[in-house]
DNA sequence: GCCGTTTTCGGCCCGACTGTTTTCAGTCG
C-alpha cells in the first residue's frame, strides 16, 4: 500500500470521526494524512527498516495511529476504516469534493435521504428534496448543484504535479529495458498542462512485443485495455490511463509532435504543409497529397519538421493556438516579435513564498533552508501566515519580530558554515476586509519580502473584491500579490477579480504578482501572458508547507512557459542583490 | 489521538462567514 493510499483512508476516518462530533481526534488523523502525503520515502519502506517504533517516529503519529498503519501495510484493510464505513455508508472522496459540503452534512444527507454518492445527491437536489430538510434551505440546494457541476468539469482530470512522479518512474523504468531506444512522454503531459487526463508514453524499439509485455505487467497497471504489437493501453491504480506505443526510429519526431499536439496546433501545422504541397501526418512530412504520398522530406526530430514547414521550434508549452504558428513563421523570416526565449527549468535560484512551523508549516526555518540548500537554491523568503489567520497560528508584531531575529541568527550561522543560502525576512500578510494589512506598515516596513494574500470573504462582488486588492497592491510596503486571484485547482473557483485592473496597477505599482506553484497554479497561463506583454514581473514560488515541497518549483516554470515568460519576467530567476533592488523600497 | 524548555495529564480548535435561523451549526483557511 502506498503512502496517498495510506493518506487517503487516515483522511477518511478523521472525517468519519467529525462526523460523529468526537472532539480532537480528526485533527490527529488529517495532520499525520497530510504528512504522509508529503512524505518522500515509501512508509513501506519506512516500516519495514524500522518496524512499528520508526513508523511512531513520523510527525505525528502515535502508538495508536501507528498500529493502524501497521494493519493497513500488512492486510491492505483497517477494521477501524471498515467499521466507521459502516455507520455511513457513503462514497466520502466524492461526496466531500462539493465545496460547502463537510462531514456534518453528508451525515445528515444520508440519514434523512439515504445519499450515498454523488449522483444520489444530484437526484435529490434537483427533486428539490434538499431544500426541505431542517438545515438546509434553497440556497445550499442551488449551491450543492454547483458544487456538482464544478467537480464533474474536472472529472477524469488529474494535477500533473500529483501524477508527474508516478509518470516519471514508468518512464525511467521503461528506459532502462534491453532494447529500448528512447522513451518520450506525449500528450498534455509534455505539455505541461495544470491537469492531464492521460500518459501518452512513446517509445523506438525493436523489439515492441517485450516491451508492450512488460508495460501492460506493471505494478501500477489495475486493468489491461488493450495489448497489441505496436500499442497498448492500460488504467492504472490511480485511475489514469495510460497508453503506450512503439514506433520506428525515421517517424519518431512525427509521432512525437502529433501525440503531443494540441490538436488546434497539429490541424495548424498540417495547413501550413497543404499549402506548401506537403502533408503531415504521424508518420513524417511528405511530398505529394495524403491520397498520392511521395517521398518523406522530415519525421525524424520535430525541429526539422518545423523547419522543412519554414518555421522555428515551438516549445510543446507554447503549442495551444495563442499565437505561437504566428511567431514562429515571423521569427523564422527574421522579422519582429518571434518566439520568446522561455525560462528554463532550473533557472529559478529563489523562492519568495515558505511557510514554516512558526504557522502552518510543518518544518523548522532551518530545515527549509537545509531543504532549500539541497535544492540548490540561493534564497529564499520565510512568509509565515500573520494573525487575522488565526486557524494556521498566524504571526503577531511580536512574534514576527522575534522570527526576524531567529533568521538573523540563523543567516549568521550559515554564513560561518560557509553555506550559500541566504534567508530573506518576509510575510505571507492578509489583505484584510477594506485592503488594509494585518500587519503595521512600521512592520512590514522592517521585512525583505511582503507578499499579500486574500484569505477570506471570497464572495466580495467584482468591484469591491478588486478595490480592496488594488488598495493592498497600492500599500508601498506590499512588494507581491500571492495567489492573485485565489483559485485551487479542482476545488475552488477564483474569486471575482478584475484582472485587468489588478495588472495595471501591478504595473503603475511595480507590485510583483505571484505565479504560485502549488495546486494553487495561480496565476494562470493567460495572465501571465498578459503580464509579459504589460512588462509586468512575477515570482514563482513553491508555496512549501514542508521541506519537499521545493521541487514543485517546476510546476510553477512550466506554467511561467505556458505563459511565454522568459528569464527577464521572473524575479527570482535573478541573482538575490539585482531581485531585492526590484522591489519597492 | 498526540504532545511536552510551561504540563506524562490537560490542552489542542481560532475567527469569520454563510445560510439557516431568530441564536446558531457547519464550513473553511
């Protein structure tokens, strides 16, 4: 059993137990399913190294808990988890995944209308039987169907950053085999999309049939779709797809750049080979028409195939029809506004948004700076939540004050170790109802980095929720706007922002916006888009809650690619001196 | 159920909003 497995059933019973009004236990097992979650080594692995006692050494867990995870790694079942399950009965993942929907109600819901799943609850609903019930009324009715609406939009989609790991593994195994020559990821993957519905995996062999045998035998593999010569197609236990095909080495480029697409890009391409007498199709760039295919003129890489199409290479994070045909064919004509030169993965050398255990984090400000060092990072800015979050333990004037001068301390010590890191003073400070800070500006006034956050009344209408922002942004000490318009991938809608507005003042301001690279992936690519075209800058950062939450960084510079970013847009792209003078002063 | 340079027992989980009520339960960060 895997440790999102693991994860996923301590999150259950902690919900089974709010459902049964038990007092502080669902935060016991919630805390230790979070961290597991975010736990790199396998607890597999973990308990059998040190048995029961070095499973009771993970943050949080206790004998109790310990042995549950026991049960779970040696019988794959929690008689606990089965017994809570009994009581209610209901499909918890699903049901819990309708925002404004907790434990409290789902209990309700199933005892009064024995609602068991998601559609159950859309059946009802829309019957108008949820309205009627003591404690609910038309309103949850109307926003228990939207809940629905929104989680079904999503279906079948999932985080590239959650998945990414899982692909990378298959890839690197399916690379070590005898006879396989390369092995590509296709599709929305290599595209880096914020949420992929398969793995498109392409490899040259010679030997397809041994390799189609090893991928469908996987331990990841939950059923066999398909097992052909040339392509296979498997679910795995995540609930992904995933497909595989073999090709031969003189169409790779082709299949490559067809598989990975977009669509809208593929049809573009193929038009601009019609028009020059070609055709392109997964096999290669031909003479001739479709019907009466003459010689092949490219197919091997991509480049040449752009190239024979008179065209420069276009990264796969550009290939979604926003221009990128146009500016590829001016660039390759030597004429203006070509293909921006994107950030490359591994040019962030800061991170401007942490959280640590002062709040909401789970680790030390030096272990996050150990973890940073390990990253190969050169900066990065401790932003611990501020009071009005009361939940996370936010910081207060005094407590922030004596975190600056742990940092002091601990920039000192690195220092004398001869460590490179350096660590910036700064605040993850709420924008309060009006735009005011949670913090003074004699405060705020005193830390590197401010960035400003919208953490409550999510539902303001347009014009107030972006004055209210605006006003922060317009704070000379708020240096960044975090998360800017407050979305979460697959459970939260941003909230209604005038973006324009916020991009022109974040210019007029010289406020920096955040491309935030946790499950947040906010901004998204349109606005970051529109950001480089405003010459407004941005920072991508991990959002990290833990010490291996750094390597989402390359989330955050796919997205920025998605963007058109380049080095020059991204703050902390730059060297710590030349970032710090960008800010405000 | 976990945790401890305040405690091995007694704290932890605060504050505001929403939608439902007519004083408050449920949800969220």
């Amino acid at each position: 059993m895997d440790n999102n497995s693991i994860a996923k059933i301590l999150y259950e019973v902690g919900e089974y137990l709010e459902m049964q009004e038990v007092p502080f236990k669902p935060r016991a097992y919630e805390k230790v399913a979070q961290v597991i979650e975010s736990l790199e080594e396998p607890v597999l692995e973990i308990y059998k190294k040190g048995g029961l006692k070095a499973v009771e050494e993970i943050q949080g867990v206790g004998l109790s808990i310990a042995e549950k995870i026991e049960e779970l790694l040696k019988t794959g079942k929690l008689k606990y988890y089965d017994q809570l399950k009994k009581k209610t009965p209901v499909n918890l993942s699903e049901l819990s995944k309708i925002e404004g929907l907790g434990p409290k109600g789902i209990k309700k819901l199933y005892q009064k209308l024995g609602i068991k799943d998601m559609a159950d609850l859309e059946k009802a609903a829309k019957a108008g039987k949820i309205g009627k019930l003591a404690g609910f009324g038309p309103k949850s009715e109307e926003n228990i169907l939207k809940g629905i609406g929104f989680a079904k939009s999503f279906g079948g989609r999932f985080l590239i950053g959650s998945v990414m790991p899982g692909i990378r593994q298959i890839q690197n195994r399916l690379r070590g085999l005898n006879n396989v020559k390369r092995v590509e990821v296709a599709g929305s993957t290599r595209r880096r999309k914020e949420t992929i519905g398969d793995a498109d995996f392409l490899v040259i062999s010679d030997k397809p049939k041994e390799i189609m045998d090893y991928f469908v035998a996987m331990p990841e593999v939950l059923k066999v779709l398909a097992h052909g010569d040339t392509k296979s197609s498997v679910k795995l236990r995540n609930g992904m797809n995933a497909d595989l095909r073999v090709l031969p080495e003189e169409s790779y480029g082709a299949a490559l750049n067809y598989f990975t697409g977009s669509k809208t890009h593929n049809v573009a391409l193929r038009q601009i080979a019609i028009k020059k007498g070609l055709t392109l199709s997964e096999y290669g760039l031909f003479k001739g028409t479709a019907e009466k295919r003459g010689k092949l003129i490219a197919g091997k890489t991509e480049e040449e195939i752009y190239e024979a199409l008179g065209m420069d290479y276009i990264e796969p994070e550009m290939r979604e029809m926003t221009g990128e045909i146009e500016a590829s064919l001016r660039q390759a004509q030597g004429k203006p506004n070509g293909l921006p030169k994107l950030i490359k993965y591994g040019e962030i050398k800061g991170d401007l948004q942490i959280q640590t255990n002062w709040t909401d984090g789970e680790n030390s400000i030096e272990e996050m700076a150990e973890a940073a060092i390990k990253d190969g990072l050169e900066y990065i800015a401790i932003t611990d939540h501020t009071k009005r979050l009361a939940m996370t333990n936010g910081l207060d004037e005094k407590r922030i004050l004596k975190q600056m001068a742990e940092i002091d301390a601990l920039n000192l010590k690195l220092k004398t170790k001869n460590l490179k890191l350096r660590i910036l003073k700064g605040s993850e400070c709420d924008i309060l109802k009006d735009g005011s800070m949670d913090l003074p500006d004699s405060i705020l006034s005193k830390l590197d980095v401010v960035g400003a956050s919208v953490h409550s009344l999510f539902n303001l209408p347009q014009k107030e929720q972006t004055a209210r922002i605006v006003r922060a942004m317009r704070n000379p000490n708020v240096d960044i706007l975090f998360h800017p318009t407050g979305r979460i991938l697959q459970r939260r809608e941003p909230y209604a922002v005038d973006m324009d507005e916020i991009i022109k003042v974040a210019k007029e301001t010289g406020t920096i916006l955040e491309i935030n690279a946790s499950e947040r992936a906010d901004l998204k690519d349109e606005y970051i888009k529109k950001c480089v075209e405003a010459g407004v800058k941005m920072a991508i950062d991990s959002d990290s809650h833990t010490a291996n939450h750094f390597s989402s960084i390359e989330y955050g510079i796919a997205q920025a690619r998605r963007g058109w970013a380049e080095k020059k847009d991204i703050i902390n792209a730059w060297p710590v001196e030349k970032m710090l003078s960008f800010l405000k002063k």
